[in-house]
C-alpha cells in the first residue's frame, strides 16, 4: 500500500518533519511518501495562505493518483481544499485536522486543540463544527509560535508542552491535539509529559487512510464528490482545466515530486 | 461610493449580467464595477472549480483594492474565499449566499434555496450551517441546469420557475433564495409567479454592502482577519506573496479589470 | 421612499435621538419618520415592559402603513412584536436587534452585545437563538444603566466603551453591538475607540429596510404572516379587532404620531 | 391549594371547557378557578391575537395573585405572556405547551402536535426549540379547524382523531401533544383511539403547577424574572404602571375574574 | 396510587433517606414504596457502577410491577436503566436527573447542577443533552464528596450550600437542581439559604409520575418501548429471559422488596 | 498486537461470524481474538437485552485485559457499556457504531444506516447525537428482521440490499453503515451492488483500536475513565466489587474466554 502525504506548504524541511512521522505510524506494508507543492506559500497561517495553498496540493493529489498512491494525507491542521481533493482522489482523502479530532474522540469525553497563532483557532473551530465535534472540543488555544518558528525556536517545545499542561489542568480534558503538522514531532513526549493522550494529526491521517484502504473504502463518488465535470481553465491555471480521462486533469503541468 | 462585484468565474457574459442586477439594485450615488479573474474556471460547478476560482478572485479584491473601491461583492452562491478576501480588503466583503440568505430572514420564518446542480447542494447546507441558518432554510433543490446553460438553455426559466413553485407548495417556505449568480435577472419575475418573494442574492450583497459602507463598518482587523501576514510565494502564484505595504500583496501580477 | 422608526417606549426625547441616528444612516431620497406610541411604558425594562408595549407599536404600525410607510424599523432591542407586526404590515419589518446582530456578522467570526440591564442579557440570547447566532454572539454584557439614564447619567459613556473594551480584550470579538437604541449616537465614537467595529441596530436596521424596500422585497404572505384574521376584540383594546379592509385595523383608535 | 387558570381569550365556553378539564386533572385538595380576561380578543390564530391577548391575561395574573391563587396555568398553547407572567407573579406559572410537550418527555422518544391552522404551526416550533424539544418533536400538524369552530364544528373530532392516527402512523412517534387548549377534553378517547398516549397540555399544566406548590418551587426572583422595576404607563394600558407594593401592579384597573 | 422509587444501590440507609423525601412529596391518596435491590454496587460512583447496578434496578421494577406499582422512579442522578424500564414496566418510569432538570425549566431561564464526584459530571452532561436541555444547564459541579459521605461526613452540607451559593453568584442561574438522591433531605433548606429555588430530583421525580398516573398517561408501547422480545438468558443473568405473559420476565429469581 | 473483539451476546456462531470479519480486517502482525459472554442474552434486541449485555462484556473485557489483549472492540451496534468498558480497561476500547458511524464521514458528506429491527433505531439515533453525527446520518432504516435470522433467513441478504440501495436512491447519502455486528460479511459485497462505500462496524473498529494501539495512544485516565473505585457488591454480581489490584475486579468470578 502506498499512501501519499502532502504538506501543502513549499518548505522541505517541514515535509521532511512530517514524512518521518507518518513512516513511524504506518503499519507493516505500509510505503508512504512525503511531498509539497512547487507553488504557494513557504507556511500557511491565514485564510489567504490557505486559500493559495489549495491549488499546488490538488496538482499533488493528482500527481500522486497518477503515481499509484492508494490514498492521501492533507498535511496542514486547516484541512484545506479536502473537499476539492475528494472529487479528484480515486482513493481516500484524509486531512490531519478531521483524523486528529475524529481519533481523540474514542479516548475520553473531551479534547482541547494546541496550535500555533491565534488567528489560525477560529478555522479549527470551524472544522469541529462541520465534523460534529463542538461539544468534544472545549478548547483551541494558541502558543503565539509562528509555523516554521516551530522547528527554529529554541523554547517552542517547552511553551507548547506548557500550554497542553494548562489545557489539562483547567479545562480537564481527557486528550490533547496538536495543531500543526509541524508539531508532529511531539506528541510521544507530550502525552508523558501532561498525562493525557496528545495526538498528532498527521499519525492518525496514517492510520486513518490506512485502515480505508485496507478495509477497500474510498469517497462515495455517486452525488457530491464525482470527479469535477471538465471544463476550459485560463491563465495561469489553465492546466487545471482541459478534458481529463480517468484520473482527472492529465493537462496539469507537471509538478515535481519529493 | 464604489463597489466591486467580483464574478469569481471568467465568463464575461455573465460578469455582464451580474454587473447589470448589481447596478439595478444599487441607490442613488452608488457606482457600481463588475468584473472577473483572468485566471480560473468557466463556470464553478465543484469544490475543485471553486476552490481554482480563489486566486483569481484574490487578485481581483487587491486589484479592486488598489482601484479604490469601497467595499466588495463576490458573486457565486458558493461564496468561495470569502475570509481570505476579508483578511486582504479593508473595506467590507459580503458573498452572496449569505446575503441572500439573510435578507431572507426577514422576510419571515423560512426560506428555500433553487440552485443548479445538485452535486453543489452540499455547499450550499455547509453555508446555511456557518451562517447558522439550517433551521431556517428548509430545503435545497436542483434544477440539474449547468450554470452556463442558464444563459442559453430555452428552457431554464421555466424549469427553475416549476422547482421554485414546488418548494412553496411542499414545504411552505416564506421566501425562496435563488441559489446561483447566475438566475440574477429572474428575481422579479419568479417573485410575480411564485407568489413569495425571491431573492436574488447579487441585489441583495449590494445593498448590503452599500449598507456597510454608508454606516462605516467593515471587517474587524484585530484578530482572525488582520492582512495575512506577508511571506515568500513560490511558483505560478508567486506574485502573490512578498511584502505588503498598505494594501496586501504589491506584487501581485495585474489583472486586468474590466 | 418613506421609512417609519418605531420606538416602542412613550418617551420623546428617546424617539428624538433614535430619529436622528435613523436619518443619518439613511441614504439619498429615503425619508425617516420616526415615532412612538402613546400609551405604553416609558422604557423597557423587563419581559412586563415588553409585553405591555406591543399594542402600543402595533398601533403605530397601523399608522404608518395607513400613512404611507414603505418599510418599519422596531427600534427596541428586544424586537417586540415583530412576528404581530409582520402580519400587520403589506411592507417590511425589521427589529434592530436581528439587524444589529445580522450586520455583525458580515464584519467578522463573532460579536458581543453590550446592553443597559442584566435582566434583559436573557432575552438578547433568546433572539440571538431565534436568529441562528447563538455561535456567533459570543457574550452579553450588561453596563446596569437603566434605559432612561443613558440620556442623563454624565458616567454612562465611559462606562459602556470601557465594556465594550473588555469584550474585545476578553472574548476576542470581532465586531460589537450595541443592544439598546437609547445607545444609537454612540456608535462611531466607540468604533474608533475600542478599534473593532460597534453596530448600531438602529442604523443597521434603517439600510436593511432601505434595501428590502429598493429590492421591492417584503414579508412572505401566504402562510404564518398572512395578515391576521380580523375578529372582536373586547376591552381597552376593542379598537385592534373589527373587520379590517385593506390595512387591517381600520377601528384602532387614532394614535397621534410625532 | 388554589391554582387559576387563565384562558387568555375572552370566550367563556371555552374557559368553561378548561375549567373542567383542569378541576378533572388536580388532585384531593387542590381547588382550581378558570378565568378570562374581559380585554382582548376572542381566540388567538395569529401572532397578532397573541400579542394582544397577553395585557388582559396579565391582569387576570395580578388579580389571581391578589385573590390567594398559589400557582398559575397559561391555557392557550403559545404560551403567552409567560416570561412577563413569571416576572409578575410570587408563585409559579406554567404554561400549557411547555407543560403539554415536557410530559410527553417522559412517556418515549418522540411525539407529535395537533393543532387548529396551519398558521400557528410556527409558533409551536420556536416554543420547543425554546424549551429545548426540537429533536424530541418530530411534527407540528394543522388541522384547519378554527379554535373557536372546536366547540361547533361536528366534524372536528373525527379529524382531529384522523390526524393523530396519521402522525403515528407515519411518524413512530411515542404519544401525541394537543395543541389547543379548546381540545381538551379529547385527550382521554383519543388515547384509546390511536393507541399512543394523547396529552392535554391543560391536564399536564395543572398537575405540574401542583407538584410546583406542593414542593414549595417558584420562579427564581433573583435575576431575570425579579419583580419587573415600577414606572409610568401612559394611555389605556396606564393602569399597569404605578408604584407596585407587595404584589406588583396595584393600579390596575380591576378586571373581572370569573 | 402506588408509586414505588427504587434506589438502584444496595444501599439502606440510603433508600430510607430517598423514602422519606418521596413521602413527603407526595399528595394525598398516594403510597410510596421505596426499594433497593439485592445484587449491585453499594453506591454509583462511575459508569462501571452504574451499568451493574441496571440489572437489580430491572429486577426491582419488575416485581414492583407485579405488586401493583402504578408508576416508579429511578432514584439516582444518571438516570441509570430507564430506557429499559420503561420497556419493561406497564406504568410510567421517570429518573430523578430528568424529573429534576425539567422541573427546573419551569423555576426560570437556566440552572445549575451540584453534584457529588467530578468523574459523574460528564453523565450529567450526557442527560442534559439528551434531555435537550444544554442551554438550560449552566454548569455542573462537584464537591467531590463520596455518595456514601453525605451521610457521614459533617463537613457536607456546608460544602453543598457553599457550592450552590457560588454557582449562583457566578453563573445568575435561576434554580439548583441537586444531582444526587443522597442529597435529597437538603433542599428546602438550600433553596432558603441560597435564594434561588434548589430542587431534588426524587420528590420532583414523585410528583412528576404522580401527575402521569393520575392523567392516565404511561409509555408509549407501540414502537421502541413496546416490552422486550422474550428470549433465552443464560448464566447468573438466566432469570431475566424466559417466556414473559403479561408483564414481561416471569422467571426473574425473586428479589426482596424492602 | 492483540485485539479483543467481544460479541456481547451469548450466540457462538454470531461471535464465530464476527471473528471472521474482524481477522479479514487486521494488519499484518496483528492478532484478533473473539469472544463472548457467559451470560446475558442470545442476542441484543431492545435497551432491556442491551442493559443486561453489559455486565458479561464487563467481564470480557477485565478477561481480555488480564489476558494481555491491547485493545478492545464492542461489537454491538448499539456500542453498549463502552463508558464503563473504557473505565476498566487499560487499553483503547471502540465500538461498532462509533467506528462504522466516524469512519463514514471520511466518505463524503452523508450516511444512512440499514440495522435490524425498527425498535432499536432510536439506540441508532441516540449514538449518532451523542458522537455528533446527527446531521451527517441522514437516515437509520431497519430490515425488520430479527438479529438471529441474518444467519439462518435466506431473504435476508437481498433485504438488505434492497433497503441500502433505497437510502441510496432516496437520500443521497455518500456511504452506508451496517447496523449490526452480524451483516459483518456483507459490506464488500454490497458497495459494489449498490454503488456506495457500505462499512460494517466491525472491521472499522478493529482498524481504528489497532491505529490507537499503533501510535500509543489509549483512554485518557485523569478524569471521568479513571478506574473505577472498588467497592461492594453483592448478590449475583458481587465478583464486580472488591478490592482491584493493577487491573481491576480481581475477584470476578472467571469467565470462560472462547
């Protein structure tokens, strides 16, 4: 089985990050491959970036169908352009954020979210609002790091361990989730640390879209999320369009792989 | 005062006779400019094409921006990239489901919404969900009439015509919201026929947005929708990073407006 | 165009600010009346108040559509007697709490009132529950000014923009509304002061009938707000029944308007 | 122990039929007194007739608490007036759709309402999204009869009967809430003619009024519902203002009470 | 009327305490039994407690059924087994969080729930919810004293009254409702010191089936609560299979009543 | 890694089936064990079975945890005991209904469940709501054919197919969940005969406990699921009680483990 993680944001070194997370959730059998846009922003930290990141992670997902990937990891805590991803993927599509949150729930009553700027926590809201968990997630709290700080500031490991410990100790929830992929790196030590499950996205996107496919379950593709009727583009996106057999979109330029 | 309405999709015809319910419904001393992306889908139709449509919706917003305009309409009932068009416009952003969709509440306890095709009903019940009106739209139904078709298919108006009539009679609903940019030119006459008033979501974003202005209130800057934070883009959306200065996104490759 | 603001309470200097704030929100060629009833409870202070102001309105209402009202505004934040006068009126009716309320979230995620009394804080959440804004309103503050004092008490300023900064600073709001129209002049001060934009329902409601009334929009008639089956009426009251032709309510006994 | 009973119409058959159905429902020792207001209209079909029929049940409240009532019942199922009721009254006041719809909490899952024009349907929703019962009420049915065509129309029980059997039949629901207080002597055969239990929100408002006494449980006085502030009241409802002592109200102009 | 409450612990002294709170809440002409059973947990602490405290509680309705109860209660505050009960019993079976979250609803806006242990606050939760009151219920506290304790520990009542008090003063509910039949001898005495109206759920449980017997009015038997489909059990569990012939469970090894 | 799937009925041909299923589901490396009760019910058919189910899953699963096992499924739709299961065990616990039910969501937007008898689709919805999946279930349809007879029922199979793909017809839903442990065997063959992605809850479940088990990730043990606290019980269940060591319950009487 291959499942294909895409960061949709441009900075290697995060995809690095997150693909070595995801290998250490697959399951024996398991071949994962990491891998970001050629176009976008270097982070994704407003509806603006997030908007922009869409269109390079849709040339992944299908630069991914077309290279066999079973199914696909959406590798940012804002699950963008999931749906978008649907209608392309033949196989199943999982973002970090519905898998973070889905996950936590089959370990207690409640979650808080940790994640990096404030400006980011009214999306995860609304995400636990679509994915029916309001009354799950009691809290979304922000430790004011920026992403790509995550890797480079010395104390961001200890204020996000502090701010999950405050999550615990005010809001008594019984599991944590981490709100960056770029966090993924944390979780084991955390869940020691503050004494409650900490759950990282992107491993429980791995063992989500694992178990999919080994169960044979993809996106019901009857209404909503059939392949994108085609139809001309223009501009610079203009390989978007065109008129696609099989997998969607043969027109689109072809974008490097990691 | 000034505003734009951004068709988020390239075809000009229709940009036209948005432009055209858009001028109709504005007041006295109110100018009002109709345009499109140079870049993007023919006609929005997925999440795939909406979420393509939002680059070159973005660049429209700065572009309009930067043209002076007061405050923004984005035209598919889809509302794609409404917050990233927040975060980047000073003035006020309204979309035209959730325009149409509240100018119906007052209009009595329920509305129902006609739209074209029925894989983009889906959309529609996330929108009524976030505007937090599920209770008051009771149903949303598709004529399966592809948005281009609107303007060329004979038969269109009566179709739409029909479906709006059953939901009165079916679900007794107080308003009806017509559920594409497209059917703008038809509020009137299906208000005449179908007996409840019909919302044309274009008309009602503009007086909204008139509204906004008039009364000085736009969008709240100091915390979700603060300018997204400038940052280096890659790729054939590059020119859309770099360091903003006053309005976001100097950079940004013109778009020609028409 | 003629708009008719009814301030639901029977004091005059109330109905001249309220007057006021109405005619400056609205645009050119619109005309503003604004009146209150004569007989009813100086100020509304409670659900008694409330309930004990509404044949009052209603009356006023009667007038305004004999006297030729294109549209009504019910300037009193608990919107009493919305849903009677609807029935009552061939044009739109509008509460200045759902228009203060809806206005607001077209400026952001979410919002907080900041209202006179404690003891109404419960029916603002009843509206904002009605409305579909229960996610939306993010807190109800009382400043405990009684509605009359507003006017009087040399404090009540600086002590409304001080909650209305503590909202911002504690809830993290988007935008404020104001949730009394004795509160109308206030408005634009605040709304430099506290740096988030502050909703005046007055206004709010005055552009949102201005739009209704331009788009030729108005209450739906062929269900719940069909006008009301005429009947006796017995008592003090025996002016609202009779045999309505027309307007409904042709024996109301004259109410003078200012 | 005395509960009042008032019927916020001014027809005196129908108080005359909840008189009975109430003094059939209460227990040994308890005395119930059924009252109408002299002011008012006589039924309540509309939003209009509601708002108008709550200043002379009002009354008819102040006046049952001077004459030593100990609780109180709201006999009409739009529940009017009763959050002013409770402001005004030491003892408790319920109302015959909260009462009528939480009874029937207890008997299943589910239940369905029966009321007179299709026009009042609405109202029946807001109350039980208001007490809580949205996902608990599974429809709200019309059977066009008018309240007051209940007593004469021969043909009325047979069709109320026909659409409890419908809504079991269709909807599965537990038991079945009359939605007319003019219906109450109907619950006792329609229980056996459609095999679900059938409940009288008259019945079920007494005996929860008596349990309320008897337990010592009144409405909470110290926030929302705390004695409503005294002021002046101008016009033909001035008598409702004043200087309230013990009892609130005094110069009330005194209303008959049956 | 025969009403028989039945402390699903298998607690003495306990169900004595529960007994004499159920008799005095109770009117004239009603009998009241108050029983535990002989197999199960000696106090609900979890919801391991809860769940193997259902079988004896099952027990204890069906021979309380076959000694003529009218109707019971399940006195212990997670409503534990009433689904079930209410299939197996011919008479109405109400819980004591139910009954006393509902009577609540009538005492004002919101309430609040003071409870035992911090681990029993998400079953109250669960019930609220399920109860459709989540709005109603502010906030449920614990003052983590043992059920067992309340008896015992002389500290507890003045831990209970502090903590009502600072759930009224922090949180303007309206009423209390205790959340645990072990409290239930203290609720007259906090509704005086905490000047809200506290309520116990075992004499609002008594009153509420009271009222359901007298009306006439039990379970709905024609769907989901129609009694259990007889069938084979078998091991220390064996007696509550079998051929049920009228009520349901013949063979149910006897329990003694006390 | 071994994973403990209990049936919680008595039936070993039913468990037989079920063990099947989940071994078909499991990874490479992982083991699956099938268990079922001593006691209790042939099978799970009203709350009154599902209630009297629980202790002997109780059993199994302090079995299972003695036994080494690292997680655990509850393969009952209506996910009985599962609060109490996750109290007891160290390891994750996950039901069939939750698992069938989450699984689903990442297959689109909407889901219906096909289950076995009318009078357990209440149990359905209850599940649905408390796992915040009432919007996404559009529907829960029943067979009418009782749990024992999907074995032995020729009908059954096409039944079942037939019901599916009405939902599909009818509701346009995304996916199907099977409502019952025992159709575990049909889904593979029903997505492809009605042209959705149908998931029985069994194989989801044994995915999602063995990522849990994958990633270290197990009940948060602070709070509400603690262990619970040992005590006495008596009668037939007293081997619940006692004085737990490491794992709880040591003195539970031995249930065979099959």
């Amino acid at each position: 089985m291959l499942i294909q993680v895409v960061n949709p944001n441009t900075t290697a070194s995060m995809t690095d990050l997150i693909g070595r997370s995801a290998r250490a959730a697959a399951g024996p059998g398991t071949a994962v491959v990491a891998v970001n846009p050629a176009m976008g922003p270097v982070s994704i930290e407003s509806h603006y970036d997030e908007a922009l990141a869409v269109p390079g992670l849709l040339a992944q997902i299908a630069a991914g169908e077309a290279g066999g990937a079973d199914g696909h990891v959406v590798a940012c805590f804002g699950d963008p352009g999931l749906d978008a991803a649907r209608e392309l993927a033949a196989g199943p599509v999982v973002g970090i954020a519905e898998a973070g949150m889905r996950v936590a729930t089959h370990l207690g009553r409640s979650f808080g979210v940790v994640t990096t700027l404030a400006r980011t926590t009214g999306r995860a809201w609304d995400l636990a609002a679509r994915y029916g968990l309001r009354e799950h997630c009691r809290t979304v709290r922000a430790v004011e790091i920026a992403v790509l700080a995550l890797e480079t500031d010395p104390a961001a490991r200890a204020r996000i361990a502090a701010e999950c410990a405050d999550v615990v100790a005010t809001e008594g929830v019984d599991a944590i989730v981490l709100g960056c992929a770029g966090m993924a790196d944390l979780a084991a030590e955390l869940t020691v640390r503050v004494g409650v499950p900490v759950v990282d996205g992107v491993a429980a996107a791995v063992v989500t879209v694992e178990g999919l496919v080994r169960l044979g379950l993809t996106t019901g593709k009857r209404g909503e999320f059939a392949p994108p009727p085609p139809k001309p583009y223009s501009g610079p996106l203009a390989g978007f369009g065109g008129e696609p057999s099989g997998a969607h979109a043969p027109h689109l330029s072809p974008v490097p792989t990691r």
